[in-house]
C-alpha cells in the first residue's frame, strides 16, 4: 500500500505520512543496511565544526553505553541533527535524544515535564519535552543527571529489552537544512 502523498500549501514540498507524522520526501536514499546506516550517520556528523564531531561521537557512544539494547533513531532534519533512544522503532517510544545544531549539542528528555528535578537543571518550557545542554560528555556522568535517566527510563511506558543489541535507523533526511556550523562575522 503506498503512502498518501500531501502537500504543504506555503511551501509546495511533498510530505509523506509516517506513523501520524507528515515527512518531507527525503532526497537522499535511506540505509538499508547497518553499514550503509553507520556510513550515513558519519557523513551527517561530518557536516559540524570539528569540537562538535568530537562530542556528538563522544555523548552517541556515552549513550550506547547507557542504552545498549535501544534501537537509535537517527534525523538528519532541517534545524538539528537527532539520535533518539527508545525500546522500538516508534520514536513516541524514544526515553531520551541527542540533538545537535550549529549552536552546540543538548540532551533532550521526551517526557521531561513530568519528571523530578530538584536541582533545577532541566530547560524549555513546553507541554512534554526538556533539556540540559551538554559541554562535554562528562556531563551525563554527572549525579543529578544519572538521576533524570534513570527516572525517564523508570516512566517509559515500554520497557527496554533486557537483552539484545540495538539497532541504527536512518528514520529521515531534510533536503532543505540550516548550517551545521556556525557563521562566521
């Protein structure tokens, strides 16, 4: 069965429709393979500033460490660049995300409004979504933020496999996106 092809009215790009979201058709080919999907996740990485190549690797593998039986879903989108962490491919699933941009890299908790946070570390202020931004990735090693992992993986409503290893997905790629690197005056 194929997808409904839709179309944004300000824009004129085709959306597909994937698990209740509205996608831009990706130009690039998806990864099929685990390999093709490793190559595609560097050569995304490759578009920021050195320091930022270096902590994105740093807090994906800190994350795979943390999370070695989630599945990541990767999003090479117009204003950032995500790996989500979460039990299945759905990404309302995810616990946690990366999300890098020109500005630096942030941790983002899916469902952080509802969690504690009694040092206050935690930014934004919508419905569901919270963040810390991470100088390096020593910063996930921190207490209070071991605190806020373990309390979103405690309120995930599926749980994460007990055994197994997790997957990379290449969930979608942006033709259009903001600069991953910061412009210089």
């Amino acid at each position: 069965m194929a997808l409904p092809s839709l179309r944004c009215s300000r824009a004129k790009r085709p959306f597909i429709r994937r698990g209740g979201m509205a996608l831009m058709k990706p130009t690039a080919k998806i990864s099929s393979t685990p390999a093709d999907a490793e190559k595609q996740l560097r050569s995304f990485i490759a578009k920021f500033e050195p320091k930022h190549q270096t902590l994105i690797r740093a807090v994906r593998k800190a994350l795979r460490r943390r999370f070695p039986t989630a599945y990541e879903l990767a999003y090479d989108n117009y204003n950032f660049f995500v790996i989500g962490y979460g039990p299945t491919e759905r990404p309302s699933d995810c616990i946690v995300s990366m999300a890098a941009g020109a500005n630096g890299v942030g941790l983002c908790f899916i469902h952080g409004a509802s969690l504690p946070d009694p040092k206050k570390i935690l930014l934004g202020s919508g419905n569901q979504t919270r963040f810390i931004r991470l100088e390096s990735a020593s910063v996930l090693g921190r207490p209070e933020v071991e605190a806020l992992v373990a309390a979103a993986v405690a309120q995930a409503k599926t749980p994460l496999p007990a055994s197994g290893q997790g997957k990379l997905i290449i969930r979608s790629i942006s033709a259009k996106q903001r600069p991953r690197r910061r412009l210089r005056e």
